[in-house]
C-alpha cells in the first residue's frame, strides 16, 4: 500500500518535470502550516493545458491511478473538480482549475520547499485561513486555528485581513483572532 508522501512525491515530480503549474492546498497544506490531522487526499489547482491533459492522465494511469482525460476536461469545463483514485491505496487526487478570484491569489502566493528533493508548491498560510473561513464547515474552522496558532507571530496580517475583508469574512478572522487570544497565545 502506498503511502501520501510517496504519492505526493510522485504526481509533483511530475508535473514539475511536465512544466504543469500548480498549487497544493487542503489538508496536507494544513498540516504544513498548521495542526496535524488525518487526510485521505491531496487537492491540487492545477493551471493546465487541454494539450496536456492526456499526458497527465496517462501517466496517473501508468503509475495505477484510475484517471481519465474525460472527466478531468468535464470538471475544468464546469468549475469543479476531478477526482483520481489510487489504486493502491484509499488515497485520491483532487484536481481542479483556477476557477475564481480566491484560486488565482492563492496560485499567485503559493509557496515552495524541497521534500525529499522535489519541489511541491503550496498554499500560503494566510490564503489557507481566508479559504478556509469562507469554507466555513466545523472542520475547516479547526484548521484555520491551528494554522493561526503555529503561525502567531509570522503570518501577514495586513494581507490576512484586506483579503478576508474581500472576501467577506472579516468578522469570522476578527473572532478567530479573538478566541486564540483569549486561549492565551501571543505573539
């Protein structure tokens, strides 16, 4: 059974090596920039090419991932997103576009490190908060706190809360910031 980093290292190796811009946001980013918990998937905007797409679908396929250029064209045609099942394992791709305002910052801010010598480009910690308040589930309110708790002291306030104010959700960032400052953390 394949692990999420080995899958991870192998779908961005890729696209890195295609030239396949992306994005990574969603639960694994929440665990870099946040607290740890349990995902089954990786999310990934991807800015890709319909020349490319059956290149990337045949290489999912190869590395024994049910994919397929039909439903990845579908969902880049009508905003949504695709999803790709590991055969080896209960993980899955989530694959989308830029779709919207919210995904082209976060495309534009996204953030690069070397794991295990291949460059994976992530979401920014402050658009992970403000999609995650617009998201608004009880889950995605968890992650946006923990990811302003281990990033207290780092993260672009001014940014943080003119892109939240954009996005409607200022007040949900001023209560956010309230509660981690009632719990006792500082900066």
């Amino acid at each position: 059974m394949r692990e999420i980093d080995e899958i991870l290292l192998l779908v961005c190796g890729f696209l890195d090596e295609e030239g396949i811009d992306y994005v990574m946001v969603g639960g694994l980013v929440v665990n870099f920039h946040g607290l740890p918990r349990t995902t089954m998937d990786i999310d990934l905007i991807l800015r890709i090419d319909e020349e490319d797409m059956p290149k990337l679908v045949e290489f999912l396929r190869r590395n024994d991932f049910f994919a397929s250029v039909g439903d990845l064209k579908e969902a880049l045609k009508t905003h949504t997103h695709c999803t790709v099942q590991d055969r080896k394992s209960m993980i899955r791709l989530d694959l989308k576009g830029i779709y919207d305002e919210m995904d082209r910052r976060t495309f534009e801010r996204r953030m690069s490190f070397k794991y295990r010598g291949t460059e994976i480009y992530i979401a920014s910690a402050e658009d992970t908060i403000a999609n995650k308040l617009v998201f608004g589930s009880e889950q995605d309110l968890k992650d946006a706190e923990g990811i302003f708790i281990r990033q207290l002291g780092k993260l672009d306030m001014k940014y943080l809360e003119e892109i939240c104010r954009e996005m409607g959700v200022e007040e949900e960032l001023a209560e956010l910031e309230r509660e981690v400052r009632k719990a006792g953390f500082e900066d």
